[in-house]
C-alpha cells in the first residue's frame, strides 16, 4: 500500500518507470530520503534487504533512468529485489484500466493487485514461464550467439513455455526449433526471476541424443559445440545461464580427466 514518503524514510530505492530504474551514479539509491530528493513521493514497501526496506516509487526521474540490468552484477537478492520492483511498476502501469469493461482501476490495499469496482475483476501481475537449457555431447557445450544479444555473449538456449505445454516438453521443443538437436536426460537444476520483462527462467541441463546441428537464423546469429576449455565470451556471473555453463564445464572436465 503506497503512502507519503517522509524525510526521514530510509533503505533502498526502487524508482521506476516504463521499465526503467533511476540509478543515479549508476548504482541503486540506498539511503536517506532527503538525501535523494524523495521526499513526498508515494512509496510503498516491497521487501527487505541487509535489514532495510526496500521501497518502490512509481515516477520518472527523466535523468539517471537505465535498465535493471546495469546492476545484474549486484547481490542477486538485491537485483531480484529491484526487478521485483520494475516489475510491479510496470504492472500498475498497464493496469489503470480494465480489460473487460474499460473502467479505471484501483489497487489492493492487501496484496500486490488491481481491482475494477464496476465489473469486480481481479488481476494479478504477469509471470511468463520460461525454460533454460544447457546443452552437453561429451567434452563440449552447445552455445548460441541469440539475435536479441547484440554484445557478442555466446548463451545456452532459451524460450518461452507454450500453453499446455511441461517444461519438459518445453526444452525439447525449443532445442529442436532453435538448434535442430535432440536432448535426452534432461534434469532441473534451479529457477531466477528474470524482469525482461517478467520472466521466471526455470534452468535445465541435458545431454546430446541425435542431430546434427543447425541454428534457427531468426532466433540465432551463430551456434556452435565448444570444448569445455575454448569457451567464447559468456554471460556475466550471477545469471542462471552462467551458472548452468559452468555446471556443464565441470561435468565436461571430469569426462575429460
């Protein structure tokens, strides 16, 4: 529930707007109301970090406005947290109206939701499942440059999961789309929210079935079999998509040895 942010409010500051995060200095605002020039805004609390609040602010700072992922290489919680809090901007945002009847929207005072009073719908925000998958053939790993990627990282392959669809059906459907290979094996490992827009990557590795390989040219620039010790450039530490790269090295190298 928002309320009149005071001057002496302090903990960490999620300002967002259209997706975007205020990062003054290039870092997330962490301190004093009053030392940031918040003070009378409208806040509300939407976690805990290191003991402090965190609170979101729903405004356009105009300057200093990036994208969340200028902090990807921050403590995982306090990254999750501040894509928590672009999300949930982000959300009200596109929810002032309703979608069935047109009518303004207002928000919960008891959970994270928008109401219409007119024909009582409900809405909650939007959480698409995605899959993640690292891909192993013995001592190497199947890596793609994706088309949205335009910094030269070479990834494991990724997509969006389909209605009606399992996760396992998920990986198997998007390794083959992308990549024209069959996997087998194919085991959890863990999960990350990820707030492009608003994702919940459910990471995956498999291991090479059938196939010979050959990349989507939509969905990828270039994909390739790398041996675990001639790796391109990677994504940075901290994503789910590194931490599965890094699994399958050291599952490569204990082939390997």
């Amino acid at each position: 529930m928002e309320h009149e942010i005071s001057s002496v409010d302090a903990g960490w500051w999620v300002v967002s707007h259209e997706q975007k995060l205020w990062l003054p200095n290039g870092d997330l605002p962490h301190g004093n109301a009053q030392t940031f020039g918040l003070t009378g805004s409208k806040g509300s609390l939407i976690g805990e970090w290191q003991g402090e609040k965190v609170w979101l602010i729903r405004e356009n700072r105009t300057e200093n406005m990036g994208s969340v992922r200028q902090i990807i290489d921050q403590d995982v919680g306090l990254f999750q947290l501040a894509g928590r809090g672009v999300q949930l901007a982000e959300f009200f945002r596109s929810h002032r109206w309703c979608g069935y009847c047109g009518h303004e929207m207002h928000h919960s005072k008891s959970e994270n939701a928008c109401l219409c009073g007119h024909c009582r719908q409900r809405y909650y925000p939007q959480i698409a499942p995605c899959i993640i998958v690292a891909i192993r053939r013995g001592e190497e790993i199947l890596l793609a440059q994706h088309a949205r990627h335009r910094n030269g990282i070479y990834t494991v392959l990724a997509g969006f999961v389909e209605v009606g669809e399992t996760l396992e059906q998920a990986v198997a459907r998007e390794v083959m789309e992308e990549s024209n290979v069959k996997v087998k094996n194919v085991r959890y490992v863990t999960s990350q929210p990820w707030p492009f827009p608003h994702s919940l990557m459910m990471a995956f590795m498999a291991e090479y079935d059938a196939g010979a390989l050959q990349h989507d040219g939509k969905e990828l620039i270039d994909a390739g079999w790398y041996r675990y010790d001639d790796l391109p450039l990677l994504p940075p530490p901290g994503t789910v998509a590194r931490r599965l790269i890094e699994d399958t090295v050291a599952l490569c190298r204990a082939e390997a040895e």
